[in-house]
C-alpha cells in the first residue's frame, strides 16, 4: 500500500470515528429498516437504545418496559437471519453468511392495537473480525490507546469494504466475459446458419433452372 494511500485511508478512518451514532423516531409499531452491503462472513454488532418522551421530566427517558425487535434478511432471498426480541436498550450480533445487501430493521413491541406512541432510538453499528475481540471498556486503557485502538479497528473496516469492491468487481468481470462469449458464439451460429441456406439456395436454384433447360 503506498503512502499517500494509507494516508488516505488514515484521514477516512478518523472522520468516521469522530462520527456518532444515528438516531431516529418510530410511531407506534413503526419499522425501520437499514439496508447494508456487507461482504461475506463480516460480523456486525449493533448497539441501540430507545427512549420516549417523558411530559412530567420535560425529556426523553428510557421506559423499560418498551421491547425492540430486531430482524435481519439477507436481501434478494429474504433469508432471515436475525428474528428477536430484546429489552429498551441493549445490543445485537450476527455474520453474514453471504456478500450483498443485507435489511437490518428495528421496531417497538406493542401490545396495543391503537399505539402512536413517539420512541427516539439511537442505533449505532460497527464491523468486526469474528476472531477479534477486544473489551472497549477496560478499566485501566488510556483514552489515547483506545482512540488508536479504534483508529486500527477503522482502518481495517474500510480494508474490508476495499477486498468487497474487488469481489464485485469480479463477479462484474466474469458476468461481462460470459455475455462476450455469448455474443461471438451467437454470430458465429449465425454466420452458419446464413451459410447452410445461401448453399441450399444455390443448389436449388441450380437443380430448378437446369430442371427448366435454362442452363
């Protein structure tokens, strides 16, 4: 990797770790779904928190009572991979199992039939290595190694994304080989064809006007 690249993927990497997490409303048992190119075998971790808007403290609280369900498909088969329920706050684990879009979709559980309840939730991802695990909060760890840490955990994400656009570029390249292949052999086998009845016409043509003491 040159130099001016790793600088590039260096520069990346720290304005994503300066970004926050997202957060968005749902009315009642609204979903919200995410869709997210990953590559194959990725593993994600999802951490959300809900909160609702509390008239007597005048801010959003979390209500404990409030269940999130959590599903994630593997799209355009609609394989789910992920169908639970867990609690206000907390967070989620899966592996893709392939690479392409994948629909990772957050809601709230209501037993009401008429629920227009306003929830806030936070939801934040981050993609690791299965292999690789590492305890964020350990006591001890100065904020200057963890910013590292998580500078090197960044870099590696955006190493990940680069070897799943070489893959599609790939499978694009193979596709447009065998459309290329394709293609030749269909003129080819029009050029055949062409021949097979430019001969026949030639012949009866012969055999008709020979037939007719023309020649």
């Amino acid at each position: 990797m040159s130099s001016f690249r790793f600088s590039a993927l260096l520069l990346l990497a720290v304005c994503i770790v300066g970004s926050q997490a997202l957060y968005f409303y749902l009315e009642g048992s609204e979903k919200k779904c995410f869709i997210e190119d990953l590559p194959k075998e990725t593993m994600v971790i999802g951490v959300y928190k809900s909160e609702q808007f509390s008239d007597s403290h005048n801010e959003w609280i979390e209500n404990k009572e409030v269940k999130m369900e959590i599903t994630v498909e593997e799209l355009p088969q609609g394989h789910r991979i992920v169908d639970t329920k867990g609690a206000s706050s907390g967070r989620f684990t899966f592996t893709s199992t392939e690479s392409g879009d994948h629909a990772i979709c957050l809601s709230t559980s209501s037993n009401a039939w008429f629920d227009n309840t306003k929830t806030r939730v936070t939801f934040d991802m981050d993609f690791d290595d299965p292999t690789d695990h590492h305890d964020h909060h350990a006591e001890g760890v100065s904020e200057l190694v963890q910013r590292v840490h998580e500078l090197n955990e960044r870099v590696e994400d955006i190493q990940i994304e680069q070897n799943a656009q070489r893959e599609r570029e790939k499978e694009f390249r193979d596709q447009s080989e065998l459309i290329n292949s394709r293609a030749v052999w269909w003129t080819i086998a029009q050029i055949v064809v062409l021949g097979v009845v430019c001969f026949w016409q030639m012949h009866y043509y012969k055999n008709f006007f020979t037939a007719k003491k023309l020649v």
